[in-house]
C-alpha cells in the first residue's frame, strides 16, 4: 500500500460525518474521557488523537493494534468507545462551562460528556 | 443603573464623568431605547452561547423536508438548492417587532440562532452536541436534530467537498493548529456587486426580466439546427438561469408577507393611530423592495436588509462587506435635505434602528469561529467614507447620520471603518474622533490612497474600481463591482503564523495535536547560523501557506457544481449576463489574502535568537530548544532574558524591524508565487481577531518569551502587550518602515489612548496630531480603545452595570462584558498611549 | 375537528382563502412581537396550544 493510501485510509474514518446511530449516549469509557486524549481544537464535533498510540493503531480491531512508536498520534474521536483500549485513563474535567477558550488537554465541551457530579 | 440614579443625572453629567453608556441611554429616542434593550445577544461568551440564546430549528426542518422531497426531482443541483431556498422563505415564521420600522431576520424568533443543516455535517454535529443552544424541550428537539444531522450526513457541502479535497491537507488543516475555518462557498463570507444593485438602476423585478430575455436567447441558440462546445455548455447556463428567477421570485414573495403582517396588525391589532400609519408605511416599502429600486430612505435600508436575509439564508456569512452611507447616502439626502419628508431626529431612528438590525443578526457558528470572534456574530465591518470612483471626497450627511446614530445605539457590531483621505472635511473628523472618544473602539481609520494603491498593485483592479473598495471583512478591501466583487472569502485561507516559529523548533512536528503538519526541515541544533535558521523559517512559512490556500483553491474551483450559489449569481452582473454561477472563477478577477493571525510573534522571536544565540551566545540552541520543549519550566530566568534583553518591535528598533521587514519580503515574494484559480496573487494581511486568545492553549512556548497557555500578541502589527516602552511615535515609526502598499494586504494596528487625555478640543487636536503622523508614514490601519482601566476593572466586577461598554478587541469591537476573562484581561494589558 | 380556519389568529390571504396566516402575539424577555407562519385553512388545528375558537 502506498504511504498516500495508508494516510487516506486512517483519516477517512475522521471524516466521515457521523450518522444518526453514531450520536446516541456513549458508555463509561470512551476516548473523550480518557486524559490520553487531545481534542482537536478545530471544532467539538469531536475529532482528536490519542497522545499515547501512533498513527496505525486501532482499538477496534479484534484483537486491538497499539503502536506506541512513530510520529502521528493515533486519530480517534470523542465518542469512539474506549472499553477495549489498555491504555484507557479516566480524567478529571477542568473545564466545565466552556466560558473560556479551547484547551484541547481539558475541554471536554460536549453535552454527553458534562460532568453530572 | 437604578432607575431614579439615571433619571437625576444629567447627560452633561454623565458625559463629564466619561459614562458614555449613560448619556447615550439618555439622549436617544425612546423608539431607539426600546429597540436597543431589545436585542438578544447573541455573541458567544469564550466559546458558548449567552443563556436564552437557542438554534433554530425551523430553517432546518423545513430544508430537510424540501430536500427529501427534492430527491427523485428531476432537477439539476442548482436548481434544487433554488427550490430550497423559496420553500424556506415561503414557509418560514417572521415577525414585527413593536415600534421598529425595518424588518427582516435570519431566524424564526428574536431569540434564534439560524442554522442551515445543508452545509458542513460537522457544523451539525456541534448542534447536537452544544451543552446550552437546543430549545426546549430539550429531548424532543434533540431527537429533530439527530433526524437533522443523520439525513445531511454525507451530503453537506463538505461532505461532497472532501473526498475530493487532498486528504492530508485537511487533516492538518482541520487539526486547527495552523488554520481556522473551511474551505466551503457557503461558509465564509461574500461582497455583493452594489455596483449592480445598489444603484437605483434595478432591483430584482428588473433583474427577472434581463435573465427572462437571456433564457430566450439561449433557448433560441440551443434550438438552431447545429451542435458545438458552446450550445453543450449552455444547457447548465440556462440550468443556473432557472435557479437565480426561483431565487429572486422567493424574495419579492417573502417581502410581501411582512407587508400583508403590517397590514394585519394595523388592521386587527394596533390602536395607537401613530403606530398604524407606521405599519402601513412598512407595509408600503415592503411591497416596493426588493422587488423594485428604493424610492426613500426606509425603503433603501430595507432593500439592505432584505437582501442580507436572503444571503444569509443561502448560506452562512460570517462577514457584512457594504458601504452604507456611499449606497444609502442619496435618499438621505432627498428624503431629508430635499423633499424633507424625514426630519433628521427621525432619520436618526432609522439610521440606529439599521444599526440594530445589524447588530441582532446570528447564525449557529462552530466553536472556533465563536471563540475566534468572541462577542460578535461576525465581523460587519462596514465601510464609511472614502471617495468615488472619479476620486472626490464620498462623504457625506449619512456618514455623519451613522456616526451619531452609533454613539446612540452603541451596538459593538456593526462597527466601522472610515476611509480617511486628505479631503476630509474637518466636521466628519470630528464626529469620527466623538465616536472614538465615547469609547466605541470605531471607526477603525484607513489610509484610502494607500489601500487604492495596495488593491491595484496586488490584485490589478482598475483606478475606478479601486475606489470604490468596501472591507470584505475586517480589513481586506475588495471592490464590489461587476468582475472584481469576491463571491467567496475561505476563512481558512487565515494561518496561525505562530507555528512557523514554533515548528523550526520541532522540525514541523505539532505536539499539541500530535502530527506532522509542517516541513521536516532539519534539526534546529545543526544551524550553524542566523540564515540557516530564517530560511527553515521561511521553509515552515511556504508549507503552512501552501497547504492552506491549496484547500481554498481547490474549492473554489469546485464551487460552481458542487455548491453554488444561485441567489448570490442572481444579484450579480456577471452571472446574470453570463448564466455561469458567482463563483466561477473565469468570470471574477480574484481578490485573495492570507489572513496572518499571530504575526508578531516571529519577528520577536527571530529578534530574539539572533541576538541571544547566534551574535552574544549567551545561550546554545540546544539549551534554547530544551527551554521551549519544557515549556520554560526550570528556565524561568532564562525566559525573563529573551522577554526582556531581546528587542521588541514597536519600539522604533532597526533591529528587530528590519527582521520584520524581511519577513515581510519573503511573504510578498511568495505571494506571488502562489496564485489562486482567478490567476491572482495571494498577499499576506496580518490581523488576529481573538485568534490571540483562541490560539493560546494551542501554541506552545516561544523564544519570544512566552509560555504554551499564555494570550497571544492582539494581532496585525500590533506590538505585544506591554512591550512597546517607547511611546505611540515609536510604534509608528516602526509600523511605517514597512511598505503598506507592496508589502502586503493590510496591516492591523491597535493602539490604546487614555480618555482623560482626549478631552475637549486639545485631546482632538492632539489626535489629529497623532493621526496626521500615521498618514505621513504611511500606514494603512488603525485602531483605538479610548476606556481606561478602572472601567474596565470594574466591569469585571460588576458586569450588570457596564453592559454598553465596548472595547476594540482586534479587527472588531465588542461589548467588554460579552468576552471571555482572558480576553478581558489581554484587552485591559495593552499599554495605553499617551500623546503629546 | 378544528381547523385553523375557525381561530381568530387565522387571516386568509384575499386572492386564496384556502391559504392564510396565523399570526400570535409574543412577549419574551427582551421584546414584543407579532409573529406570522403561513397554514392551509383546513389544517388540524385540534393540538393546537394557540388555538382560539373565532367568534
């Protein structure tokens, strides 16, 4: 496989639009609540990548793919179920209201995931 | 304020006290008071909606349920998007608000936000997930929005845009390290061709009737007894066509329903007789515009309006390119200085009222763009002043009209920019410098033979287009004339230049979003000396810009069929003559920029490694890179050398400026290496909105001194935030070291000036002063913030009683309260100026 | 079953009475409006909160 169609391969699941069953309520563990995650500070429609695997893991193969070397973070989104990852961390949210400005370590302004605490 | 305080004090005395807010409650209207408070703010608080603000879902609802219904249609695209755009303005809700005498909103109810589901499915999605905006209730809505958002998927604009776009481009631009918007027609924001259509000459009834007789011809031609290239390509001219009537027939309808509402509620519902002669007189102008040219005043502005609604029904316009008192300006005068139907006083109210209008107008925005823009809708920046296309002095009793009007209404957006030129009468000066001084934050001031000058060299626009130029949003003047009108301004084509510096440090590689988005230039360690390290510079500088202005490049050449724009086409001359739609390319003559947020930036910091690294080698660039790599944590001291031992631009320092001026050199070069598909330049034009504040989580440490998570400089060629010692004159001696004509598109400046000081007549000489050095020098822009800092500090504390204050945040003004703190506290940062 | 035709909020267009307006009058916290949406005269106006019987 060339390297475009390596690239083109990975980034097209972020670009697909998210289709009506993809926006239901997520599980406990999802990439979104992960501290390993960083949201991409484009938008919160919940794109990001993890900052621990690399481009060309995958944590929804069977089993799951970790590369853990490499450059590219690993892409993922928000709501990408994480109950597979071993890397998985809960976080704490710091920025609850989204009165201030995009952090992508902290934001997690998304109604699925406000803190109901 | 408590009532009875506002009521005992008296204007003077406010005025005495710089309480502007207060006085202007006191001196406008009551008409103008009421439709003042009656506002929603819609601007966006940091990044969320203020509470009560919600999306409307009717627009939604009503283009899905056209689309779906438009599926097995036997009509072309265009035609389709035309047949959506009439249902939703035949099928909408709209309303008369009590004493107004304009109407006419983008959304269903004062309080909505428009949402147009057809455009990006990842603008949807940021619908269904927004914490505060869904109306109640909240789970039945949601279940529309999630019927919504799964119908548009794979089927928005960017959806059909982005198989074809390069992947690994959007991926880095969409990663929003080193852009900011979409590369979408229907996404960023049009001029219009006032030349076409705001002139007197035609309005869409007459526009119907030139495209009725273009039909026919075309029908004739395909109907000859032969075949060629020219009668395959007019089937899709006919197509376009037969989209901009549907489009301009739906907006004489729509106006027809507001004039039947005004009529129903004279007739039914309102008792005061004052009031109902209002309502027929609405009702008059609304049957006139848009389908016929204004005969007054009332009839003009609402012609404007109307076809804002409409552009912005069509698609999401994060700008408001115009030039009101230029195209408004003739029924001024003839309804008040010639058949004197309108009283200035009552004029006055319109012209606030238009501002209002203005101000309340909102569409749902992705979250970069409301953190982007914090406290505004969109940048209307409207044009006042200026000359005409024979280069006379433009100005004229409405530019006076809208400066009063604004000190009245003190609404943020739209704010101006005045065209300064040396004509100038004394009388608009002043009433410009009022505006300033009440703390309004505009009009910005242009410099118009230098921007003349600068749309000719970089894009080859005619003298007497030229002229004529509007701000195609903040700053970029764009003429709105037949050819030289752009239909389409990417936002993306907007770099974070902060990342050029960042990644000569990481090789290219951005560790906040974890890719490899710039070059791989080699490792910072192995420069031997300063040019190495300016060219990796200016390496990361070609492929951030490159990658950027590819997207904007590819979509506009792709716009036509994938997502045109037959409203837009059908109010401009150049697709009504030709049936091509707006957007394509060979019919315009290109008006592109780069918008160059955090800029400054380099050239501090280039300053800084010159000096500290390569000529006193006080430090080695490994020590430098480790530095940066820990975010200056353990190198405290080592930070405070390059903030404070490193000269600073804008403080008249050869040094440091002539770094500056070399950047800007090799941007120019490139300017003219990348072309966009009209065949036309691509300067650069340094200005931030709050990009400053946007962008601070997401830059990390500079050799400037600053730390990841720090506010960014406030943008254009502003100096950073305290770091100008040397007093206004030095800031514009280094500002005028560079050529605001060849050098780039524009060049934004702000500067802040104590209000004790411009009191009375000295504080406007002394401005004069001031402005006639910039004029000397050169400069093209700037700027003022006229509130001093125990206002400001107070409004933090007590934001109910300073909601009128405004500030001028970058290439925009906003109200103080409607920003998010760290904004707040950059604003209140920058030195303020003393003169004289 | 009630249709819109017989609330007081329905205004039948001249040139098409089976088409008409139902105009309501709102107060929200900021401002007063009267606010117009096109229906058909026959529509099913039963669920209707606005509805008022025209007498």
């Amino acid at each position: 496989m060339s390297k475009r169609d390596e690239k083109r391969q990975a980034y097209t699941s972020m670009l697909i639009p998210q289709t009506q069953t993809d926006l239901q309520k997520p599980g406990d563990k999802v990439c979104g609540n992960c501290k390993n995650f960083l949201e991409s500070s484009w938008s919160s429609d919940g794109r990001g990548a993890c900052n621990i695997l690399k481009f060309g893991s995958n944590i929804h193969s069977q089993p799951p793919v970790y590369i853990l070397e490499g450059k590219d973070g690993y892409p993922t989104k928000t709501l990408h179920d994480a109950s597979a990852c071993k890397y998985y961390e809960k976080m704490t949210f710091v920025d609850k209201d989204g009165y201030e400005c995009s952090d992508p370590q902290y934001r997690r302004v998304m109604r699925q995931l406000q803190d109901k605490e | 304020m408590a009532q009875a305080a506002l009521k005992n004090t008296s204007i003077e005395e406010f005025e005495k006290k710089q309480e502007w807010w207060w006085a202007a409650e006191k001196r406008r209207s009551s008409r103008l008071d009421y439709l003042r408070k009656a506002i929603w703010k819609k601007g966006a608080i940091g990044g969320l909606y203020a509470p009560g603000v919600k999306t409307d879902l009717e627009q939604a609802v009503l283009t899905t349920n056209m689309a779906r219904s438009l599926e097995n249609a036997p009509d072309p695209y265009v035609v389709k998007s035309a047949k959506i755009f009439a249902h939703v303005l035949d099928n909408k809700t709209i309303f008369i608000t009590d004493h107004a005498q304009l109407v006419g909103y983008t959304g269903s109810l004062p309080h909505t936000m428009n949402w147009n589901p057809s455009i990006a499915s990842i603008l949807n999605a940021e619908v269904f997930n927004d914490p505060t905006s869904i109306p109640d209730p909240v789970d039945k809505n949601q279940a529309v929005i999630q019927d919504i958002v799964g119908y548009w998927a794979g089927k928005s604009d960017l959806d059909k845009m982005m198989p074809v776009f390069d992947m690994e481009d959007m991926m880095k631009m969409l990663s929003g390290s080193i852009g900011w918007g979409v590369p979408l027609a229907r996404g960023g924001y049009s001029n219009k061709d006032y030349e076409y259509l705001m002139t007197g000459k035609r309005a869409f009834q007459e526009i119907l009737e030139e495209i009725d007789k273009k039909i026919d011809e075309a029908d004739e031609l395909v109907h000859t007894p032969v075949a060629n290239k020219e009668i395959a390509l007019m089937y899709d001219k006919l197509n376009n066509w037969e989209a901009m009537k549907i489009c301009l027939e739906a907006g004489i309808r729509i106006a027809k329903r507001y004039a039947r509402l005004a009529r129903i509620i004279a007739e039914n519902f309102e008792e005061d007789p004052k009031r109902k002669e209002e309502l027929l007189k609405i009702a008059a102008a609304c049957e006139r515009v848009p389908a016929h040219p204004p005969r007054t005043l009332q009839e003009s502005f609402q012609y404007d309006i109307f076809i804002q609604m409409m552009s912005r029904t069509e698609a999401i316009e994060g700008a408001w390119p115009c030039r009101p008192d230029y195209y408004h300006g003739p029924y001024y005068d003839k309804d008040v200085n010639i058949d004197k139907t309108l009283t200035p006083e009552e004029a006055l109210d319109l012209v606030g009222e238009f501002l209002i209008r203005a101000a309340e107008v909102c569409q749902f925005k992705p979250k970069f763009a409301r953190e982007g823009l914090q406290g505004i809708d969109g940048t209307w920046v409207w044009t006042m002043g200026g000359v005409d296309a024979n280069g006379r002095d433009a100005c004229n009793d409405l530019t006076i009209a809208f400066m009063q009007a604004a000190r009245l209404v003190r609404v943020a957006n739209p704010t101006f920019a005045f065209r300064w030129h040396p004509h100038v009468q004394d009388k608009v000066m002043r009433e410009v410098f009022e505006c300033i001084r009440h703390g309004l934050g505009y009009p910005s001031i242009r410099h118009d033979p230098i921007l003349i000058a600068n749309a000719m060299h970089w894009h080859g626009h005619p003298i007497e287009e030229a002229r004529l130029w509007v701000h195609q949003a903040c700053m970029s003047p764009n003429p709105p004339t037949k050819h030289g009108y752009q239909p389409m301004r990417m936002a993306n084509a907007t770099a974070n230049c902060a990342k050029i510096i960042e990644y000569v440090f990481t090789s290219g590689f951005d560790k906040i979003v974890n890719m490899q988005v710039g070059a791989e230039t080699p490792d910072v360690t192995t420069f031997k000396d300063f040019e190495e390290f300016f060219a990796a510079w200016v390496t990361q500088m070609k492929t951030i810009f490159s990658i950027l202005v590819r997207s904007v490049n590819r979509a506009r050449v792709l716009a036509p069929t994938l997502t045109p724009r037959p409203f837009l086409s059908a109010i401009s001359e150049r697709s009504v003559e030709s049936g091509l739609d707006t957007l394509d390319p060979s019919i315009a003559r290109g008006n592109a920029w780069i918008t160059a947020f955090t800029w400054v930036e380099n050239a501090d910091s280039l300053a800084a490694v010159k000096k500290l690294v390569f000529e006193e080698k006080k430090y080695t660039m490994a020590e430098l890179k480790e530095a940066l790599d820990k975010n200056w944590e353990g190198y405290e001291e080592m930070r405070l050398d390059f903030v404070k031992n490193a000269p600073k631009w804008g403080n008249d320092d050869d040094y440091v400026d002539s770094i500056m001026l070399r950047c800007l050199d090799e941007c120019a070069k490139f300017s003219k290496e990348i072309k966009c598909p009209c065949g036309n330049n691509w300067p650069i034009l340094p200005e931030n909105v709050s990009g400053n504040i946007h962008y601070a989580n997401i830059v990390g440490a500079l050799p400037n001194g600053r730390r990841l998570g720090d506010a960014l400089y406030d943008g254009g060629i502003s100096p950073g935030p305290g770091l100008d010692k040397n007093g206004p004159t030095a800031v514009l001696k280094s500002c005028g070291k560079i050529d605001h004509i060849t050098q780039g598109r524009a060049f934004l400046l702000n500067q802040r000036l104590s209000p004790t000081q411009l009191a009375g007549e000295k504080g406007y000489q002394l401005w004069r002063a001031y402005m006639r050095t910039w004029a000397d020098l050169g400069l093209d822009h700037v700027q003022f913030n006229m509130v001093d800092d125990s206002t400001l500090r107070a409004a933090q504390k007590d934001p109910e009683k300073y909601q009128e204050v405004i500030v001028r945040v970058a290439g925009y003004s906003a109200h103080f309260v409607d920003i998010s703190r760290k904004t707040q506290d950059n604003i209140i940062q920058r030195t303020v100026q003393g003169l004289g | 079953m009630a249709t819109c035709k017989e609330c007081k909020n329905f205004f039948p267009l001249t040139d098409n009475p089976a088409k008409g307006d139902c105009v309501q009058r709102v107060v929200d916290p900021r401002q007063a409006y009267y606010k117009s949406k096109p229906v058909n005269a026959e529509d099913d106006a039963a669920s209707c909160p606005s509805f008022q019987k025209r007498s």
